[in-house]
C-alpha cells in the first residue's frame, strides 16, 4: 500500500473544461455505423427512423456534445452526393480504404444529422480534400446551411429538409499526411488556405474550421500548418493511438500480459507529452490560444477479436480500457485552456468503443461507464490541482500510479477524478480539499479484481459502476483508499 | 506510423482464415462435430448477410470460425438460422 498526496485549491479556478472533450466519432467502417447504429427502418431490430433504439437510448445517457463523420480515411474519398435522395436510389459505391467494402450510402447527411439531434449533439463533418473537388466540399456546406434560393438548398428542400441545419464543426480533410491524401505539410497547408475559402458562413451559421494536424508527433507539421495557415483556421486536429506493441502487431485486447498493462499506461501518459510539445508551438503563433487543439482521434487500439475480419476494427474493452480513457480525460481537463475538443475512436463496434452490439443484442462497455461517469466535468470549472504523487516502474515502462482533476460545476458541486493506473496496488490517498466548505461526499467507482475484466453478451454487467464508499472525512481532508486498476468520481458538496 | 486505413482490408485469404480458426480452435473445448458444421456453414453460404463469402454482417465473425462453436447462435436479426 502506497500513499500519494492531491492538493486542490477549490476556489482557484483554471477556465472551462470544454464539454466537447466529451465527443464522439462514428466512421463508415466495419460494423460501426451499419448495425452499430444504423439498422434501418425495415429492420427487425427495434429502431426510430432506421437508428436501433437499444444503442440510441445508452448513448443519450452520455449527453454527447459532438460527433464526428463521416471519417476519418472514410471522410477523404466520401463523395456526399451518393448519400442523400430517396435511399433506393442512392448510389452503391466502393469504399476502398476499407478494402473494398460495397457502401450502400442509406446512411448520409439527413440521416446523420437526425442522429445529431436525437442524440442532442452538434454534428462535426470531415470534408473531402484527398479525393473531392473544391466545388464539392463548398456545395456541401452550402447544402447543409443556406437558407433561402440556391441550387443546393432547393435541392435539400426537395429531399424533405425546408430549413437548413445548424453546422458549426467542419474539418478540411483528415489524416492528410496519410489516407487523406499522402501530403507533405507545406502543400496541405496550401490546399487547406484554398479549400477553407469556400467553407462559406451562410447567414448567421458561423463554421468552426478545423485544419488537418500531425500524425503524432511530426512536431514540423504542426509547425509549417500553424505558420502558413494560423490565421485561417479556428481549431488544429491531433491524432493519436495507443497501441502497446506498436502499429503492425498492436496486442490482444483481453489476453495481455501484464508488461502489456505497463506499456499501455506508460503510452497513455504520451499523450500530455503530445498536447505538451504541440500546444508549445501553437502557442508561438498563437499565444492567446484562440485556436482550439481538436484531438479527434483517440483510443487504445488492440488487435481484432480472435476469429473476426481484421478489417472490422473489432475490439474488446476492459477495464484496463476504462483507466486509459479515465487517464486521458485527466490529461485533456489540465490542458483545457487549449484542447477543445477530443473525440473517442469510436462510438459503436470499432476500436475503444462504447458499446458492441450483436445483432439485437448490446453491451456497454468499461469505456462507457468512464464516459458516463465523467460527464460532471462538461462545462464546468477546473480547478487547481497538485499531486505528489509514486511512479510505477515495472517490466522496463513507467508512469504515475495515479492521475486526478476536479472542476466546479455551476451549483458549486466539486468533482473529484481519479485513477489509479496500477493494475496490481492499491493506494492511500490523501487529498487535501483548500477553499472549500463542504458537508457531504460520494463517490462512484469502476473497478475489477482482474486486470481483464470485460463484460460479454452472456455477462453484459460484469464490470459496471458501484457506489464508492473507499474514503473518510478528516477534517478539510478525505483519506481515499484507491484500489488498483480503477477509476473514481468523488462527488463534494 | 501508417494510418489506419492503410493497415487491414476486409478481403483475406482462406488460408488466413483457416490458420485463425485453427489456431484459435485449440483454446476452445466447447465445439459442434462436423455434421453439425456443415450444416451451419450451408446456412451460411445462403444468407444474404454474408459478406466477401466470409464474414457475417451481423457479428464481423468469419463463419468458419463461429459456426464451430457450440455456444454460438446465428445472429441473423429476423431469426437465427442455426
């Protein structure tokens, strides 16, 4: 049993933790919109409007403030056109980076933002750079936002839609120093200046452009985007993935070894390192952080589950899954004078997913309960935070035993995350609560006794929220016993 | 680092799968016998809901791994077919 020390300054207040850290991205690949999300209206399956309910109603239990489509590699060959009209009519293509899969296109842009509104979150679309035309990607919008007379808005009001929507998100291609286009930085930074011209504000819709950022850690992209483009665009895309054994051989997502474990955490923790040296740029031709850093894709990627087609994305989630998402959102709350956004890979079937369906039936994953736990953070107040805290050193990786943030909601509710990343010890935690009278804590947890804890269709509750009880009062102070491998809301008033 | 839509495609060779299924095979107890098996895969090579002739829409599973295991069903959403 070791012992770390948390100082939060309750009435120190940092700035917003934007609630879009809290978003989504559902991309046109394995199962993850068709039958993840979209099963249509003839369906067996039960379902409103063509989306299942089942996966509906456990989404809405997130308040998911964004969601991201329709990729992703997918964004850069998707031709928007092939996805509106009648469905029957609409085009059957070839969605090549995902090996040639037939895309049947009944779920485009009304169906994606009826998604949206159901769910009560802003839509986020990825145009098309690598493989669309300039005339294409402003015509879209021009679909989406015109109110009034013009060819695309009649013709959006022929396929059943009167008034334009509401769009505030739009990234200019994605991934272009990859599947979006093979690109080097100077001469996307080029396309990007030419392609956001014509992302026109309609009226009063005023668009949020969001430029294509580095794979990783390619520091000179995001060096040469922000110097050639920083003026023209509102929010910078950072992509990054955990893989534990690296990209060709990425690991199992249940049977790990516990040095898996290890270098997962110690990966995770990267991600400060990234937002770190990235934002440290930014801030040289942004000093007033007006440009947002958009992380919008993140998630531990594992290799596919034994026995499905590898081009699914088919992951299991655990609760080593729920730590690293519980970790990332401590890391993206103390940056969040510069992330604004950040959406998971991916909402249904693919990758760190929140839910895994199988014909009719569903599962929430640990991943979910971290999200859905979580959402006390949305919007509020952080507020400062110090942490003295071990470092776990096992089998060649280390990281911290634990991560924390809290924030101030408006009533004046403090929340209270914590995780603890070691899978093995538990921890005594002191957290010293300063600027802040209170008479009532409780608490939440997500824990397991094994590292691989998982919930399956035939034991869908298997890892799930408990009531955390772990803690004393002593003083202004509470004492918490952390288990290993967990994830914490404490919850002060 | 590639990105991910350069990594894996849908279409994979028998030989893949039959290695998958038969490596995977060996921690599995719980499997139907052959006559059983067949059966389930001529269901399968029949449903509509076979992509590639290999993957179930329904699951992602290749057939000829799920339709070994006694403890799966058909998750054809109209009902099961085996």
């Amino acid at each position: 049993m070791k012992k770390n020390q948390v100082i939060i300054n309750a009435d120190i207040e940092k700035g917003t933790i934007n609630k879009n850290i809290y978003g989504h991205f559902a991309e046109h690949l394995g199962r993850g919109i068709y039958e993840g999300l979209w099963v249509g209206e003839e369906s067996p399956i039960p379902n409103t409007n063509g989306i299942r309910n089942d996966v509906l109603e456990a989404l809405k239990k997130l308040d998911i403030p964004v969601l991201r489509w329709p990729g992703g590699c997918f964004a850069d060959e998707y031709h928007w056109k092939d996805g509106i009209g009648p469905r029957e009519n609409r085009k059957r293509m070839v969605n090549t980076h995902w090996g040639g899969v037939v895309e049947n296109n009944h779920f485009g842009t009304h169906e994606f933002f009826m998604l949206c509104e159901m769910l009560g979150a802003e839509p986020y679309i990825s145009g098309n750079v690598g493989s669309g035309s300039v005339q294409e990607m402003s015509e879209w919008v021009e679909y989406m936002t015109f109110d009034g007379e013009s060819p695309m808005a009649n013709w959006r009001k022929e396929n059943g839609k009167e008034k334009p929507w509401k769009l505030k998100y739009f990234g200019v291609g994605n991934e272009n120093w990859g599947c979006g286009g093979n690109m080097t930085p100077e001469y996307y930074a080029d396309l990007y200046r030419r392609y956001q011209t014509y992302v026109r504000n309609y009226g009063d819709n005023k668009i949020y452009r969001i430029a294509g950022g580095p794979n990783v850690d390619d520091y000179n992209w995001t060096e040469v985007l922000m110097k050639k483009a920083a003026n023209l665009m509102d929010g910078l895309s950072v992509h990054y993935y955990v893989h534990p054994g690296g990209f060709e051989n990425k690991g199992q997502a249940v049977d790990f070894s516990e040095a898996e474990w290890d270098v997962t955490m110690q990966k995770t923790m990267y991600m400060d390192e990234l937002i770190t040296r990235h934002g440290t740029i930014m801030d040289k031709y942004d000093p007033d952080k007006r440009i947002g850093m958009i992380v919008d894709e993140w998630g531990a990627w594992y290799d596919v589950e034994p026995g499905t087609n590898p081009g699914f994305l088919y992951q299991q989630n655990t609760i080593r899954d729920a730590v690293v998402a519980g970790a990332h959102f401590n890391i993206f709350h103390q940056h969040n004078d510069r992330v604004q956004m950040a959406n998971i890979a991916q909402m249904v079937n693919v990758i760190q997913a929140m839910i895994l369906t199988e014909s009719d039936k569903m599962i929430l994953t640990p991943t979910y309960h971290v999200f859905e736990m979580f959402k006390v953070h949305q919007d509020a107040q952080r507020v400062s935070l110090h942490l003295n805290i071990d470092t776990v050193k096992e089998n060649g990786y280390s990281y911290p035993q634990v991560t924390a943030s809290a924030s101030k909601a408006k009533d004046g509710t403090l929340n209270i995350s914590l995780c603890n990343l070691d899978k093995a010890v538990s921890t005594t935690l002191d957290i010293d609560l300063r600027g802040l009278e209170f008479s009532n804590v409780t608490g939440r947890i997500l824990t397991s006794g094994e590292m691989n804890a998982k919930n399956t269709f035939e034991n869908p509750d298997h890892v799930k929220p408990q009531a955390f009880k772990g803690f004393a009062r002593e003083g202004s102070s509470l004492k918490v016993e952390l288990p290993s491998k967990s994830v914490v809301v404490l919850t002060v008033r | 680092m590639s990105c991910k839509g350069c990594s894996q495609s849908v279409f994979v060779s028998n030989e893949y799968i039959q290695k998958q299924v038969e490596e995977q095979l060996e921690l599995e107890t719980n499997i139907v016998d052959d006559k059983v098996y067949e059966k389930r895969l001529t269901q399968c090579k029949e449903c509509p809901s076979l992509l590639y002739d290999t993957t179930c829409a329904h699951c992602g599973c290749f057939v000829l791994f799920r339709a070994k295991l006694a403890y799966k069903t058909c998750p054809y959403p109209a009902g099961a077919k085996w």
